[in-house]
C-alpha cells in the first residue's frame, strides 16, 4: 500500500475518531501528525507511533519516541524518524488547548497509527492521591 492510499484513508479518520470521542478538530491535529509520520516509514510498516512524555501536566513541552512495527515481525518496534522530529510532539501537546478541563491534566500521550488509516490515541493521566 503506498503512501497516498494511507493518507486517503486517514482522510476518512474521522469515521475511526468519532468512536474514539475525538473532536473534528483533534481530528484534524491527529491527521496531520499522521501525515508527517509517514515519509518515516518503510514500505513493510504495520503501525506507527509517536509517544510524548511530559514532566508535569500542563508542561509546555515534552518528550518524543517514534517507533514503527513491520508487517513480518509485528511485536518488535524500531525507531523511526517523521518528516520534522518535533511537529508531531508540538501538534500533540497544542492539542490539549482543544480539550475539555478534564481531559488536559495529561502527561503522557500514545497515538498508534495503523496501515489501514484508523489509529489509538491514549492518554496517562498522574494517579490521584487518596
């Protein structure tokens, strides 16, 4: 499957996000990091990652790993590099702005980009003192 084919696909992310409760625009956010991870990949990808790592929640920057899993060997992740190093880890952390109260208090976010176009996007949230 080549490039621009996952791209239409993601195009119709927002089929995917909706069942994911994402807004159209971290939709939109979440379709461009996804652009920018794919002149990274090789041609054998099955899923892309991009994992920020924030200290605090609310921290204006962060932390970035690319991994990427091939379609043979699934359950081994290798390190990638997107088309900016940065663009994705920025894009995902301004994304917050977009989010309710309650959902910002995040320090770690993972979005998984499968080969099909769909994608994961997890958040970790700090564990609430008793």
């Amino acid at each position: 499957m080549r490039h621009p084919l996952i791209i239409g696909l993601i195009a119709l992310a927002p089929l995917a996000a909706s069942a994911q409760e994402a807004t159209p625009e971290e939709t939109a956010t979440l379709t461009a990091v996804a652009r920018c991870l794919l002149p990274g990949l090789p041609k054998d990808w099955n899923e892309a990652q991009v994992v920020v790592t924030l200290d605090s929640p609310g921290a204006a920057s962060g932390e970035g790993r690319y991994l990427f899993s091939r379609q043979l060997s699934q359950a081994e992740q290798e390190p990638f590099t997107p088309c900016a190093t940065m663009n994705p880890v920025r894009a995902l952390i301004e994304m917050r702005s977009q989010q309710s109260a309650e959902r910002r208090g995040w320090t770690g976010v993972r979005f998984v980009l499968h080969r099909d176009g769909k994608f994961d996007l997890t958040y970790h949230y700090p564990k609430k003192e008793p």
